[in-house]
C-alpha cells in the first residue's frame, strides 16, 4: 500500500453542477467472438477473455437490466425529456430544447450549421429559445456527455436529437498548444480532435452550470477520489507506484490484458479494493484538463502520467475489433486496434451497478412439525425443500439490484407457512432477514358423535355442529363428504366452498336423521379442509323402535266387538 503524507484537495475554478453526475456512454453489447452482442458472463465475466467490460457496468448496465428509474426517456442509460418553446415538458417530436436528467443540462435540440468557432462564441450571447437567453458553446465533457457509444451515424439519441448530422460539433475549448484551433466533436462515432478555428461545422448550444473536472481528493492511501463522479482512482497508471508515482515502468498492453489486468488487482487487494476496472470512456475523460498539455491531466492528483494513449473499456460500436482511447498528451480521444498495446488506470466506484455482482438469499424457518416439509421458491423459481427448522439459503443468487421474492410453493400437511420480509431490492449484500413461520391448522367441532335414537318411523330430528378454527392461520374448508341417506346434512353457513374461517371464526352444520326402517344405522360426515387433521370426521348413529301392531279385523268381527260394547253399556246403566 502507498502511503501520501499530503491530504489536498484540487479545485477547479468551474462552478459545480447541482446534479454532478456523469452520463455514462450508451453501450449496452459486449466484444463477443469479434462482434457485439448481449453481455453474458461467457463474455464479459471476470473468467472471460475481455472481462468487465464496459457495458458490463453502470447506468447503461442497469437500464438493460430494467432497474433504472428516470424521470424521462431515452436509449440506455440516457434520461431526456423534451422541452417545448416555453421550456415546459413536452413529449418527443416537435420539441425545441432537451434538459439532461442526469447532468442537468439544457440542449437545443436543434443544429446550428456551418459556424466558425468564433461565430459560434458570439451568436450563443444572443440566442433565446424554449423562453432562455443564457446560451453558450458547451464544453468538450458536455458535448461528450451526450454521445451514444451505442450507436453510429450519427451518435446520439435521435429521438431526442433528431436534427444531429454525422459530423463535427464545436466545444468552446481552445487547443491548449496553439489557439487556432478548437476542439471539436464528431457525432459519427463520438471522437474527438482539435480543429482550426476558422472551419465551419456545427454547434449545439446548452445552457446550465458547466461540468466540473474534478474536484480530486487525495484519500492519502494511494487513490484519488472525483467529488462530482464519486469514481476512486488508482493514483499511478498501472506498473508505477510510490507517492509520486515514480517507482516502477507504466505498463503497456493490449485491450484483451488490460481489461483482465483489474482481476489482478483484485485479486491481490489492490490499495485495499478488490472491485477495479478498467474506466469507461466517458469516465477516463473526466480526467482531461483541455486547459493544459503533456500530460493534459493535473499533475498534482495524478502525477507522472505518461503523455499517451490509455485504454478505455468501451468498445467502438461502428467496428468492434477496435476500442476508445484517451490521450494524455492533449487530450484527443479516438480509438485503437485492440492488438495494440496502449497503458491503463484502473477505476472503482461511481455508476458501481454490476450486472454480474450477485448474492445470497436466506433466513430462517420456525415452527414447522416434525416429518414435515415445506417447499420455497424465490421469483416464482428455484425450489428450496425445507424439512427442519433453523437457518436457510436459496442457492441461487440474485444479481445487485435486482428485486427478489421469497414464497411458499407448497405448504406442508396440516400447516401453513407464512413469509415475513419477503421481497425487497438486493442492495449489495446477502439478504439474511427473511422469516419463514408455519403454524398449525386446527378445526375444531361441538360434536365429534351426533346420535338420533329411539324414534318413530318417519320421525325426522336434526342437530347442529359448530366447526371452529382454533387455530392462527385461516382454515379453508373445502369440502363435505356427505353421509348416505337416512342421514342428512345442511352447510347453513359454512357454504359457498371454499369456505374460509379466520382464526376463532366458526360455521355451523345441521345434521338430520329420517327413516321407516326399523333398527340402529350408522354413518359419517367427512370433512375435507387444510386442517392438520383432515379429514375430519364426525360419527352419526341412528335408530327406529318398533311400534304397537293393529290388528286387521274383517266386517262379521267388527259387527260383533260394536254389539259387546253396546251390552256391555246397557249392563253398565242398569247397575247405576
């Protein structure tokens, strides 16, 4: 580790935006196979041949992953809305001006032909569109801010700059060497060189505070750290160290080494870190200072940097097998063949959203009975069987910034399992806080036997059970299984299957016994729920007594009871 007395902080005499963010480049594809495609960990993980690569990282990164909020539109990790001639918001189309979400800029959204440089300084004073007059040149690092390495002729977002050609824009910096000439943009793939001030191509004019370089801090630990990026830099490029960066060579490779130079670095803890990469462009250009030459860097944060081409770890988008460079000797920035062999800075922090970076989801199970199983998943995948309580951990991980949700896919038998902290946005570590309890499901009945005895023939009685949940979580009764007849049964209220009862909530049922046979029935009632004991049964009995016989007496023995009686009468009143 190097150890740097001094703890200075470097200003820039630039005023600071409110937003003090960097765009990041608009590169959403990965060098695969000697083209661009999807960025996988086959081709941009950190055992892949070009690892972390560009678009690998950042806003763009975290736009694909569909993690990024805006508050307006556009490609990647780009976010615009359009301005309409008073300055309101508008929707694209039509529009006058574009405020950058990011940055906070304001642009025209329309092209200024054929200016010399001066002509370009001058009409800016006088320019009043979408409702402002404070207009200016931008500075190189804003025109840059607004260059889509993702796209090609032209390179930017054309649904927010449709009127763009592919060609040079003017900066308001002049070249440092020799002030007859400026730097100027191109919008056919996004280089930058300086130009004589007396060419005419076209202008954008913005208005805000411009963009910082800076300020640096000197974290006294062998890095640097941006205030208005966020973004740590290793101090020394690579291959030197010291506290003044004067022990050692600055290596060179080509881009393939280089990328995977930031493993290295990780591995081995680099100044205390094992998260550096190789910078994007954007990024690395934060460092120029158009102001000064050989190194156009400050000397004071970043001493000792060799007045050369540096690599960057984006791809150029119009032909993959080259890659953005930044030159320190001036400050142009261009591109290389990827065999060429170029020196390096390493980067961490800032727009830190890796796609890859991943992690761990668990907790803890409690309550659930002995024999028991319970089946988790996490989005709505990768089942987890549980089947004792304690600690638990899905094995997939879930990449950073990405949501998760823990869920139970099967609840064990006569349980149920509920999740509490179930889901949230992984935020650079393990979640451990999710909480799995499962509780029994308990229904309880008034009646566990219900008895119809010594009835008549054709007698119908009925009883009624009550059916209560006992337990803590809602027992779901879905079904009766209904006894044959003689015997009946009414739901009452426990119909409308499924019938749900919350803890303490209770049902009834009426059950009912009818029959002309004599003798003793027996039956049940069976009901099906998500009880620990289902199906639960309630035992039914019934029984019909024999009744006194009548005889059948024909017409001669009727006539002959009817004339006893009536003697039996006459008898009876003489007597008396």
């Amino acid at each position: 580790m190097r150890i740097v007395p001094l703890l200075f902080v470097l200003l820039v005499a630039l005023p600071l935006s409110a937003y003090s963010q960097i765009n990041d480049t608009g590169q959403t594809q990965c060098f695969d196979e000697g083209q661009l495609a999807a960025c996988s960990v086959a081709n941009t993980g950190d055992g892949a041949s070009h690892p972390r690569q560009d678009a690998r990282f950042g806003r763009d990164a975290q736009a694909e992953a569909g993690l990024l909020d805006k508050v307006g539109g556009g490609v990647a990790g780009f976010d615009f809305t359009a301005l309409d001639a008073s300055g309101d918001d508008t929707e694209p189309g039509g529009h006058e001006c574009v405020r950058d979400n990011v940055t906070g800029l304001v642009w025209s959204a329309e092209t200024t032909r054929n200016r010399t440089w001066d002509q370009a300084i001058s009409e800016a004073s006088s320019l009043v569109r979408c409702g402002f007059s404070n207009w200016r040149v931008p500075t190189r690092r804003e025109l840059i801010s607004i260059v889509d390495h993702g796209a090609n002729l032209p390179a930017i977002d054309t649904e927010f700059f449709p009127d763009t050609f592919s060609f040079l824009y003017w900066s308001n910096a002049s070249y440092q060497p020799n002030s007859a000439f400026a730097w100027v943009v191109s919008f056919v793939s996004g280089g930058s060189d300086p130009i004589s001030v007396e060419n005419s191509p076209h202008v954008r004019f913005v208005r805000g505070s411009q963009l910082p370089i800076g300020p640096f801090t000197n974290n006294s630990d062998g890095t640097v750290t941006a205030t208005s990026t966020g973004l740590m830099w290793d101090r020394c490029p690579w291959g030197r160290e010291g506290s003044n960066c004067t022990d050692g060579d600055a290596a060179i490779h080509n881009w393939a080494t280089a990328l995977g130079i930031a493993l290295v670095a990780n591995d081995t803890n680099h100044l205390g870190y094992d998260d550096w990469r190789l910078p994007s462009r954007s990024e690395l250009e934060s460092l120029i200072n158009l102001a000064r030459n050989n190194p156009a860097i400050s000397p004071l944060a970043f001493p000792n940097t060799p007045g050369a081409d540096f690599w960057s770890s984006t791809v150029r988008t119009a032909n993959p097998i080259q890659s953005w460079t930044v030159n320190f000797l001036g400050g142009a920035t261009n591109f290389s063949l990827r065999s060429d062999e170029l020196h390096l800075r390493l980067v961490r922090g800032g727009q830190s959203f890796d796609g890859f970076v991943a992690f761990k989801v668990g907790g803890t199970l409690s309550g659930l009975a002995e024999g028991n199983s319970v089946t988790l998943q996490i989005n709505g995948n990768d089942d987890l069987i549980l089947s004792e309580n304690g600690n638990f951990v899905f094995p997939t991980s879930v990449q950073d910034m990405n949501p998760y949700e823990v869920s139970v896919f099967n609840q064990p038998d006569g349980q149920y399992c509920s999740v509490e902290n179930a889901g949230g946005t992984i935020a650079g570590e393990d979640v451990k806080d999710v909480a799995v309890e499962c509780a029994s499901i308990d229904l309880s009945l008034s009646q566990n036997e219900v008895q119809f005895t010594s009835l008549n023939p054709g007698q119908r009685a009925e009883q009624m059970v009550m059916l209560t949940n006992t337990g803590q979580p809602d027992l779901v009764i879905e079904q009766f299984l209904a006894p044959e007849e003689p015997f009946g049964v009414d739901p009452m209220d426990c119909l409308a299957l499924p019938r749900t009862l919350g803890s303490g909530e209770s049902c009834s049922v009426i059950l009912s016994f009818e029959s002309m046979a004599i003798g003793a029935i027996e039956d049940e009632l069976w009901i099906v729920s998500n009880s620990s004991t289902s199906p639960d049964r309630i035992g039914l009995s019934g029984s019909v007594l024999p009744g006194i016989p009548i005889p059948t007496l024909g017409w001669a023995a009727v006539a002959l009871l009817i004339l006893i009686m009536l003697l039996a009468g006459i008898r009876f009143a003489r007597l008396s």
